[in-house]
C-alpha cells in the first residue's frame, strides 16, 4: 500500500526506510516483511543460481535496487549479466532474470503485474515462487505466466532449476 509521502528519486536514493521501500511514480511502496521461510528461499535461489556464476553467465544478488527512469524496483533475487551498469551501487540496466517470492500479505496477481513491469523495463525473465505452497511459475517477456509443474523446470535463458531441486524434494 502506498505511503502519503512524495520523494524525488534522489531524496529515495539518499535515504533509508523501515520497512525497505520500492519508488514508484514519486510514491513509496513498503515492501511486505519477509518470512523465515521467504528468506530461506531466497539464500536457496542464489545457491541454485551459483553454478551459472560459475560459466560466466553472470552472478546472483538478493534485494538489490534496479532503477529504471525514476522509479526504483526491489526484486527478492535477481541474476545480473556481466558487464551490467551500476551507480552508486544502483544496477541501471535490466538484470536477465527477477525473482519474486511470494510473502503471506501478497497475492501472485501481484507479483505477476510487477514482472509486467520488469518486462517494460527490458528483463527478459521472471519467476513468482511460493515457497510455502511450493509453486512456481515462469513469466516471460512476450509469453503467458506458465505454472511450472513437479517434473518440469523453470527456465531463463541457459538457466534453468528443476521444481523438485527449488522446492528440495527427491
């Protein structure tokens, strides 16, 4: 839900918020407050997503800003290409892949309009993971949202973790 307060992205940037907040359209969104199982899912990813570090693909960061014109997003994982540009610790080109896990407060309607914006600002791919249900679903630039099932797995690019590996089952 938004805040009454109006900022400037360079007030945002030169700030710091309890709970950590996402700028969008001068207003600032809280983030929902993670859960242990939220948290836990996110150091998971970035292990998982550690082997394409390892080829060169690019690296794995949790919670990193992303800020596209005036707006600032927060995805709970992103997959950044290498060569990718940053300011001020501030990644200013599109990650190749946004991770959002869903938090008890959400809905994954919610999630997948943010991979809609994702999209707009140019990343390719998106994965909305709800580790309590253990479901996960695909949303790729110019494709539908896909639900990714127990056999299959989700893809970006080169990358791609199978759902029983995601969800540590087998």
């Amino acid at each position: 839900m938004a805040t009454a307060s109006r900022v400037s992205v360079q007030e945002y940037l030169e700030s710091d918020y309890e709970p950590e907040c996402e700028l969008v359209g001068g207003a600032l969104l809280p983030k929902p407050m993670g859960t242990l199982e939220h948290m836990e899912m996110e150091r998971w990813l970035e292990r998982l997503l550690e082997r394409y570090e390892q080829k060169g693909l690019g690296r794995t960061v949790r919670e990193l800003s992303i800020r596209h014109g005036d707006d600032v997003r927060v995805p709970d994982v992103a997959f950044v290409p290498p060569g990718a540009r940053f300011e001020g610790g501030i990644l200013m080109d599109p990650p190749l892949l946004c991770v959002e896990i869903l938090s008890p407060s959400q809905r994954p309607s919610e999630l997948f309009a943010k991979c809609e914006i994702y999209h707009a600002w140019g990343v390719p791919y998106c994965w909305v993971v709800d580790s309590i249900g253990k479901l996960a679903w695909e949303y790729h630039r110019d494709a539908p949202v896909r639900l990714v099932s127990g056999g299959d797995s989700l893809r970006a690019g080169e990358m791609q973790i199978g759902i029983g590996e995601l969800f540590r089952q087998g």
